[in-house]
C-alpha cells in the first residue's frame, strides 16, 4: 500500500549541486526513519542519509558537510540535498522507509525500482 517514488538525479559537472526528492503515498502509514541510499556500478548498495521521525538525522562519513537531508510533512516528500558533488558520488539513489522494524522496500532488488541517477562528470 505504501509506494516511494525518488525524482531530481541529472547530470551535473564536479562541485555542482542537486536536490533529490523522494514522495511517499498511501494511507495509514508513521515512518520511523527515512533513508537515502546510493549504489554505485559494481558496489554493494550503501545508506547515505537518514532523518527519523523526531528530525535526527545521520550521514555516512563520505558525505558528511555536503549532503543534507530533510523532510516536508505535509508533502510525505523527504528531499537530499547535494552540493560539492564528485565523481565518487555518481550512483543510483533510492529513498527507503522503516515502519518500525519493517520495510516499505525489502533487501530484494526488485522492490527497489529504477530510482534515480546521479551522474557527476566533466
């Protein structure tokens, strides 16, 4: 019932700057934590950024000073903003969500989607 849909990834040169967005729709649902993750070709999938319910938010340390991520409520839209961005940042992103100790994508790829592509290059 409940669906996560990411949109923003481009194309941009190093040290350029894009905002990614992630739109959950449904009913009946309180996420617990939000996610954004990233994987890279040949990479295992990684968790960036994450904002929980009461506004705590974590970074993972390769992105810590440059990404920011932050939500709108009355949207359902959580957004990671990305500026100072390198080539080591190129990857598919995907946003996820905890419904306490679930899911809304399990670790099946499929449930992941297409996401988005952040592609970072001269």
């Amino acid at each position: 019932q409940v669906q996560l849909a990411e949109s923003g990834g481009g194309l941009v040169q190093p040290g350029g700057s894009l905002r990614l967005s992630c739109v959950a729709s449904g009913r009946g649902f309180s996420f617990k934590k939000v996610g954004w993750y990233r994987q890279a070709p040949g990479k295992q999938r990684e968790l960036v950024a994450s904002i929980t319910a009461g506004g705590d938010t974590d970074y993972a340390d390769s992105v810590k000073g440059r990404f920011t991520i932050s939500r709108d409520i009355r949207k359902n839209t959580w957004y990671l903003q990305m500026n100072s961005l390198t080539p080591g940042d190129t990857a598919v992103y995907y946003c996820n969500a905890a419904l306490g100790a679930y899911l809304v994508r399990s670790q099946a790829q499929a449930d992941w989607g297409p996401g988005t592509q952040v592609t970072v290059s001269s």
